[in-house]
C-alpha cells in the first residue's frame, strides 16, 4: 500500500527518536531543533498475533507481515503557517500523508531543551493546531477568491460552496480543526486540506512514569484525553525513549525480561503500529498454507476482487470466487479443513466486502 502516516509535532518532542525505534533507521536524532528537515520514510511490518496462531497450525515454510509507512516530518514551531522555521515546506510534508501521528512531550528533562522553554502539552497541540488551521484557512480563501465572480453572478451552486467554504474558512480562523464539523460539509472537496486527516496522538512518558505516573503527568495526559475525545483521536501513552532501548535488545528472552521490569506485557510501540494502521483505514486478509502465511493489506470496504488483486493482477482478472473462512472458526477448528468440513468455509463473489482478519483461498481462472 501507499498510504503514509506522518509523524508530527513540535521540536524535540521525540518525533526522529520514534521513528528511528520503528524502522531502526539511524535518522539524525540530536538535541536542537530542526535537525529533521528532509522527511525520512520508513516501512515497518504490523504486529499481529493473529498471525502466530495461524502459523502454529498452518506450519508454514515462509511467513510475510503486513506493513505499514511512516514518515518522519521535522518539528513545527509557532507561525509555521508564515514560514518560520522553514514551516511552509514542513507543511507540504504533512500534506502529503494519509494520516498523522502527533507526538506530544509529557516528561521533563532540563537536558533536553523544549523550544517553549516548559513543557506543556496543551498549549504545544495548541500551537500544532493553530498553525494547521491557519494554513487550511489561507487555502479556504484561495478558494473563495477562485469562485466569487461566479457566486456573486447567481450560480445557485457556486453560491452554496462559496458560503460553506467562507463557514469553513472563518471557524479555521477561530483554531476549529476541520475534523470537529467534518460531518457539516458532506459533499465538499476537503482533500487539500491538514486538519480532516485522521489523527493520533502519541504522548511522550519518562520511562519512570510508565508504572506510576505523577500527579503532574496524570493532569497531562487528562487534559491530552479531553482534546483527543474532541478529534475523535486514540491517545497512545509510551516512553519514546525505553521503547528504543528495547529495540536495540536482540534476543527475544531479554526483551521479555526488560518489558517485565517495567510491567509491560509487550512493547508499547506495537499499539502504536496499529493504531496508525488502523488510521489509515486499513485491514488485513490472511493467505495459509504450508508453503507461506502471509497478512495482506486492503482498505476498509474493499471487495474480495480488490483483495485477488493485492495478490497478482490475474486474480483479479479470472476471479472465479474467494473461498473464506472467519479467522475465529479456523483458529477454534484448527484448520483449513476442518472448518470446510464443518460448512464453515463459504464460497463468496466479487462484490463480497472482505473483513478483518479474513483467511482467504482464491480461485481463479486465466
């Protein structure tokens, strides 16, 4: 797939250190602001337990995750929108994603320098915000100035967008993201702009506050909790920095011995993978067999003949039918063919909406 989440947020907030833990590219990491300035991209594969049970019956020769596609953008600072720090370009980054993981600093640490001079996650979304909306709002009136010979000369229809567009410009000015009353513009083109895009917001932990965190970070991340529920967004709490330091561990037993030290079942970057995964509106269907399991990715609502397709452009051209089986029925029955013997294997066409988790055997005639 092409879609890309965009990683976000304000200078030295742990953005290239995240991304760095994701995709163990050694992008620069330093302690000053705008070290990021060309995007880095990574693919990271998704983490799915589903896949291991499916492998402990299937037995499979070859095993092949989903993936999903990160991009690093350098940090925004306060008046972006007008070009500091380089911001325009930085902003063409953002526009170039599907979705966004906004990383927001919730430790303090006087070595490492906070552009704002205190941390405080709030007014830092605040800033990201502002600045987002600021831009959408120039980009509003550029396109109310294209249309408003025509509105004024009558066009019923120009009329109407020129009206919406002007709402929307004028609650942009006002720091509104589009996504808080997306549902009030069905039918208006909104793919130029920053604020619609799905959001996540990544909160940023001192490794010490992961078991228990201070009154102080609690206040935090309450207050990161109330502006997510607003966005519609996940709130993912990590400690940036610990979640490097597992990645850096090879084997498997002490990985699992330092996740146990701090009280975690695993590490926390795997909800964050999903969770971006998910974002982008993406699902997985599962191929098995003793030669490979492989995840394959599709878009939510995609149809079994989109998904042949994922596989080879001839699946897609001499569809026949997709045989399914619900992923719970082949884990409970322990297989391919004890869920066909028990009817549960079904023979679907090509308008069949594939679902999550989906283990599908295709037929196909070329």
């Amino acid at each position: 797939m092409s879609l890309e989440c965009g990683i976000v947020g304000l200078p030295n907030v742990g953005k290239s250190t995240l991304f760095n833990t994701l995709t163990s590219l050694q992008v620069a990491a330093e302690n000053f602001p705008f070290c990021t300035v060309d995007p880095n991209k990574g693919i990271v594969d998704v983490p799915d337990l589903r896949m291991n049970k499916i492998c402990e019956i299937a037995k499979p020769k070859g095993i092949v995750p989903a993936n999903v596609s990160f991009l690093d953008i350098a940090g925004l600072v306060k008046g972006a929108s007008q070009g500091e720090g380089l911001g325009n370009q930085f902003l063409s980054h953002i526009r170039s994603v599907d979705a966004v993981a906004h990383v927001v600093r919730c430790f303090e640490d006087s070595n490492v320098v906070h552009l704002m001079g205190s941390v405080d996650p709030e007014r830092d979304v605040e800033i990201i915000d502002l600045e987002l909306c600021l831009s959408d709002s120039e980009r509003a009136q550029k396109r109310m100035e294209k249309i408003e010979k025509l509105a004024k000369s009558g066009n019923k229809k120009e009329k109407d967008e020129f009206d919406r567009i002007k709402m929307l410009r004028d609650r942009l000015g006002q720091g509104l993201p589009i996504r808080r009353f997306v549902n009030e513009l069905e039918g208006l083109d909104l793919s130029d702009f920053l604020t619609v895009k799905p959001l996540m917001y990544v909160a940023n932990l001192a490794e010490t506050e992961l078991k228990s965190p201070s009154p102080k970070v609690k206040d935090w991340l309450a207050r990161l909790a109330e502006i997510a529920a607003k966005d519609n967004a996940p709130v993912v709490p990590l400690s940036i920095a610990l979640e490097y330091q597992i990645s850096q561990l090879e084997g498997q037993e002490d990985r699992a011995m330092f996740l146990q030290e701090y009280g975690l079942s695993e590490p926390g970057l795997n909800r964050f993978i999903q969770d971006a995964y998910s974002l982008l509106g993406l699902i997985t269907f599962f191929t098995a067999g003793e030669k490979e399991v492989r995840a394959w990715t599709v878009s939510r609502g995609q149809t079994a003949v989109d998904a042949a397709g994922k596989i080879h452009s001839d699946f897609a051209k001499g569809f026949i039918r997709a045989e399914v089986i619900h992923y719970e029925d082949f884990i409970r029955l322990g297989g391919e063919k004890a869920a066909r013997d028990k009817g549960l294997q079904r023979s679907e066409g090509k308008e069949y909406i594939v679902e999550d988790g989906d283990i599908i055997l295709f037929r196909f005639n070329v």
